[in-house]
C-alpha cells in the first residue's frame, strides 16, 4: 500500500498499541510515513515496534499516559524533536451502561480519555504544527470519531455524548486551524473488530444486532474489520488527496446510519 503524499510525512497516532490505534500505525508507515506511536502500554508498544520495524518500516514510540497531569508538558517536549504533519487522535474508552446507572468514575474515565485528554493531545501537536510551518504542505488532524458521533444506542449515553463532542471539535477546530494550512476531520467507524469492542461482540445477541443494523454485512464479513478503515484513513491523512476536505467526517458503518 503506498501513498505519496505521505512519504515522508511524520505522522503520530494516539491509542496506538492494539486495534485501530496500531493497525493506523501500520497503515500509515506502509504508505511511507514516520510514524510515532503514543500509548499507556509499553511493553505492547514494544512489540509493534518489533513488527513494524521487522518489515523495514519506520515506526517508533512514547509511552504516555494521556490522561497524567503532566501529559500536555510531555508531548510539548516529544513535539518538540518530532513535528507532526499528521496527528491521529485515536486513543479512546468504553464504559456501557443505562443512563441512570452511569457511576462518577465512569463517567469521568471515559469524559476524561475521549474528550479531554483528545483536546488537549491534538492542542499540543496544533502547537508544534504552528511553531514550525510547513513549506508547501497542508498538514492534518484526525480524531478518532464514531457512528455514535451520529447517532445512538441504549446503553452508551457517557460514549455517544464523547463522539458528539469530537465531532463539534472537529468542526470548531477547522475553522480556527485553516488559516495554518491545517485540516481538522474525523473518521466514524461503525462496530470494528478490536480488543475495545470484543467484550461486546462476544455477546452473539449484541453481534448478530450490529449485523443485522448494517445494509453491507453479508455472512463472511458480518462486522466490520479493521481493513476496512485504511482507505478513508489515508484519503484524510494525505493532502494530496483531500487538501479541500476539513471540518466533516467520514463515516464508515456498512449504511447503519442511513436509515
């Protein structure tokens, strides 16, 4: 898979040690980008790095823990040796419940990673980016967004309500952000096969339900795979690409929120 667009750009994913997070590394560093990758996990980080770079790609990693007091004054400091031309805001959490049993700590957990930790990680690359323009070169800011940036479903009132936020700081972001030549999207996903969303498919109910609310799910691709992410994932990481497209969001749900 090659894209010119980003060889050689320097890209950084957030969440990047499993799922969406590490498969965007792999994507991204494949079309011939440098990729940072930035999560909790060391050790999985680790292993990425072992993979990636086993296949001559150039993948290297932070561990960090976005949510950490001091998380802003990190990254200014990783920032600072490693100028993003693309940043992917992918680090996210779950906690499912009714509305009415939504706890204090869940609530903040999920509030405090999806919304707060996401500002203010893509605010310190928005700084990097302006400190240290670009020669000719849009540069971009993607979040990690959702289907239930759209739409909803009982039990997820702490998840949607993030992604509709992400989805308002997308278009605020854009508009405060072009005048730097940076493009601010989101990319939606529907229900992707990761560690994150296991718990809950493992459940044949819940799987069959997501299958059945999906137009395009037919019996050897009942879910979403995370394959089916790269291409909308490329198409707004490189400016060659979408350099018109900022301030919307891409989702990618097999026609569920069509209907």
């Amino acid at each position: 898979m090659n894209s010119s667009g980003l060889s050689g750009q320097r890209v950084c994913v957030t969440g990047a040690s499993r799922g969406i997070g590490a498969r965007a590394c792999e994507v991204l560093s494949k079309a011939g980008a440098q990729v940072l990758g930035i999560a909790r996990s060391q050790g999985e980080l680790f292993d990425l790095r072992e993979r990636l770079t086993g296949q001559g790609l150039d993948f290297d990693f932070a561990a960090l823990d976005l949510t950490a007091t001091d998380a802003s004054q990190r990254l200014d400091s990783l920032f600072a040796g490693f100028v993003p031309d693309v940043f992917v805001n992918n680090a996210g959490a779950t906690r499912p419940a009714a509305f009415q049993d939504v706890s204090l700590e869940d609530f903040d957990r999920v509030m405090g990673l999806n919304v707060r930790a996401g500002f203010f990680a893509s605010q310190a690359a928005v700084r990097a980016m302006i400190a240290n323009p670009a020669s000719g070169n849009r540069r971009a800011i993607i979040h990690l967004g959702s289907m239930l940036g759209e739409v909803a479903l009982p039990g997820r009132s702490v998840y949607a309500a993030t992604k509709h936020a992400m989805l308002g700081l997308t278009k605020a972001m854009a508009l405060d952000l072009a005048a730097h030549g940076i493009r601010v999207n989101a990319l939606g996903p529907t229900y992707i096969e990761t560690p994150l969303t296991e718990p809950l498919l493992n459940d044949p109910a819940f799987r069959q339900f997501v299958s059945d609310r999906m137009p395009l799910s037919v019996p050897d691709r009942p879910i979403g795979q995370l394959q089916d992410l790269d291409g909308a994932l490329l198409f707004l990481a490189d400016s060659s690409l979408s350099g018109l497209v900022t301030g919307t969001s891409v989702v990618v749900d097999g026609g569920w929120t069509a209907q």
